[in-house]
C-alpha cells in the first residue's frame, strides 16, 4: 500500500522561461498540479527531496504538497519526464486527489521466482509491464508482484490469473495475456553443434 509522504513545494506566479531557468538552476524541479475541474496550480519543488519522496514511497505513493503560503494538496504522480542527455528529471505532474475517490493508476509489474526458470532453461515473455488498476490512492500498490518459479514451458499467465490487493480492481480484461513461457533454444543449438562436429 502506498504511503503518504510530506513535500515542500513553491507555488510559480512567474512561470516565464527565464524563471524556470533560474529555478532549475537552484536545484528545483519544474511541474504543475492537475486539478479536476480546476485550473493546474503551477509549483517548483527540490529535486532531491522529490528523488528522496519517490525512493522512500514508491511511485504511487500520496503526497501531502505543502505551498509556501501553507496550501495543502494531496496528490500523486501522475506524469515524470526526463531529458538527455543525463536523463535526469526535467518535470513533473501531479494529480490532486481525493482520499474518498477511486482513481486509476499504472502500476509496475514485478515477476519473483525468475531464478528457478532459468535453472530449467525456460525463459519469459514479457507482454505487459504494468497493470492498470483502480482503487482509492491510499490503497493503490506500488508494484504487483507475480510468482513464476512453478510456472513450466508452454504456461500462459492472463490477468484474470493475477490475485489483486484488497480494494483493488481492473478494467483490463481476463483473458489478456501477460506473459508466457517458453524453452530456451540454447539446449537445441548445443546439440546440432556436437552433431556436426561428429559428422
């Protein structure tokens, strides 16, 4: 479950490019909250703190971004993006949120048990990466995880195979397939090359 987490933000009343510049310059970070039904507020917030935020809560986690005129939003990530060449973070958008509304989220994908298919030679086809789902914010995951390790060659896992969090859903259909499992082709490869040393 994602957890919330208190960030210091700047509200911008000069968003012109020079002021962006200058602020990107001091360490901050450019982005706006997306409000629904509302104008975005646009904010600048500390790159480090932002960094910090997302390694300790996680992706989806809500935040409590607090204004300097003491504001309060409660929102999450909605949008990160980055610019080479060190593709380092050049803006951010957030969703303001209620705690009492469901909202969707794209959720990261993390397969366990990929270390006992590899020992039977069998390797996975990704097909999905992320799990879109939808739930209160405070509930939403910051990953899913799915266990692989009994999986055999030839399985097929869909999302209607996947067990979701309480309170989770998916608008995603049952039969989609995230992933199958095939056998790795380096056992084959071996043995025609012995056979044709013999030959």
């Amino acid at each position: 479950m994602a957890e919330a987490a208190t960030l210091k933000i700047n509200v911008r009343k000069n968003v012109s490019k020079a002021e962006n510049k200058k602020l990107r310059k001091d360490g901050y970070l450019i982005g706006n909250i997306s409000r629904k039904g509302m104008d975005s507020v646009a904010i600048a917030v500390k790159k480090d703190e932002f960094r910090k935020a997302i390694k300790t809560y996680g992706r989806n986690a809500v935040l409590s971004l607090v204004s300097d005129d003491n504001t309060t939003y409660s929102a999450m990530v909605k949008e990160v993006f980055v610019s080479p060449p060190a593709y380092d973070y050049s803006h951010v958008v957030f969703q303001q949120v209620s705690l009492t509304e469901e909202v969707k989220a794209e959720v990261a994908i993390k397969f366990i048990g990929t270390e006992f298919l590899e020992a039977k030679r069998l390797i996975i086809n990704r097909i999905m990466d992320t799990f879109l789902v939808k739930g209160l914010p405070q509930n939403i995951p910051d990953e899913i995880e799915i266990d692989v390790s009994k999986l055999g060659g030839g399985s097929t896992l869909t999302v209607g195979d996947v067990n979701l969090p309480e309170g989770i859903t998916t608008e995603l259909e049952a039969n989609q397939m995230i992933l199958s499992i095939n056998e790795a082709k380096v056992q084959v490869e071996e043995t025609e090359e012995v056979e044709s040393e013999i030959a």
